[in-house]
C-alpha cells in the first residue's frame, strides 16, 4: 500500500494508524519501509504473528523509481479517492498495463473503461474486494460488469486506452486542432486565446513531467 505522506500532516498520521490497526484485526502482519528522508517514525517497522493470514507492505512516499518498480510489477491498482477532478495515477497505472479499480465517481469515470481498462465500484470493501478477485481470475465472475476479457487482455487493452488517449502525441493533436480553430475564428479570438493559452501551459507541463520519469 502505497501513496504521499507527510507526517507533519496529522490526518496523514492518523490515516496510517488506522490502516495498521485494520491489518491487526485482519490478523495480517505488517511491514513500513520508510524514506531515508525521515528522521523519526512513530510506527514500528514490522510486526510478527506467527498465525498471519499474509502481509501488508506500507510505502509512505516514494521515489519516482520506487514507483516505476511498483508499476512493473503490480497486477492491479487499487485507486480509493472519491470524487477526484481528474487523478493521474489511473492513467499512469494503465500506461504500464496495470488495470486500475476505482470509486465510480469524479475523473475515474472519464479515464477508466469499466469492465475493459479496470472497474468502476462503489466506495465498499466488498465491491473492490470482488473486482480485485475477477482481474486475478479468481473464483466466480460476480462483477455487475462482467468482463469479458481475460486478465492478459485487460493489462493490453489498459495500455492500449491509456495510449490512445493521453499519450503527448494525442494530446498534441488536440492541442494544434484548438489552435487551428482559434486561428479561424477570428471574431471569437478575444475567448478562444486565453483557452489556447492555457492548454499550450499544460501541454508544457506534461512534456516536462513526462521527460523527468
């Protein structure tokens, strides 16, 4: 489990707590790998039960390679924050052809393809609990979206959507479409510009967030 932390954050703090307290009550063991960066750690490292039904790995923050490697070897992404304006880790995740399962809410609805790049749930334990068990293929098909592509094809088809659709090269195309069209319409120039503008900045940034991953 992985994700930014700030322990100066006490919502931060208090969010890890819990999430170690559930993994105690779950009888899970459980492992902190933190940044070499923190000084102090108010958490042990691990915690050992000789009857754990499995383990936990907590990763809070991360580096940009850490996150490459989890990519790459991850078989689903878990993505919990209801009603996201947007949320690059989805589109992150299906680039590397990892299927993502997310709330059905915000910008997931927009980036995720149910039943074909990940699955859109309700924000319960047993909705994710089910989607994680069919993109494993484990046990019985219950996803209301019942997928018909195997867990391969699911990995192929999110790094095909994601590519498709977000790549710079896609984006760039829209943005020289929004160009022409401001350039042909003269008379609405005055509103066109500033939206140019503003996707030419983010095109900006993307390239450069790109270019240093």
């Amino acid at each position: 489990m992985a994700g930014g932390y700030d322990p100066n954050m006490p919502e931060n703090v208090d969010h890890l707590g819990e999430l170690i307290e559930a993994t105690k009550e779950e009888k899970l063991q459980y492992q902190i790998i933190w940044p070499s960066t923190y000084s102090s750690k108010k958490y042990p490292i691990s915690s050992s039960n000789e009857k754990s039904k499995g383990i936990v790995l907590f990763l809070p923050s991360f580096s940009d390679n850490v996150r490459s490697y989890l990519f790459k070897i991850a078989t689903v992404a878990l993505y919990t924050p209801e009603n996201e304006h947007f949320g690059l880790v989805p589109v992150e995740s299906m680039y590397m052809s990892v299927p993502v399962i997310a709330v059905r809410s915000g910008g997931p609805k927009e980036t995720i393809v149910d039943g074909k790049t990940g699955f859109l749930c309700k924000s319960t334990p047993e909705e994710f609990s089910v989607a994680v068990l069919q993109i494993l293929d484990i046990g019985p098909k219950k996803h209301s979206k019942d997928a018909l592509l195997t867990p391969k094809e699911m990995r192929l088809e999110a790094h095909n959507h994601a590519k498709a659709r977000f790549s710079l090269d896609t984006f760039s195309s829209k943005l020289q479409e929004c160009v022409y069209e401001a350039l042909e319409s003269g008379n609405q120039l005055p509103i066109v510009f500033p939206i140019t503008m503003l996707l030419t900045s983010i095109f900006i940034v993307i390239v450069v967030y790109y270019n240093s991953v």
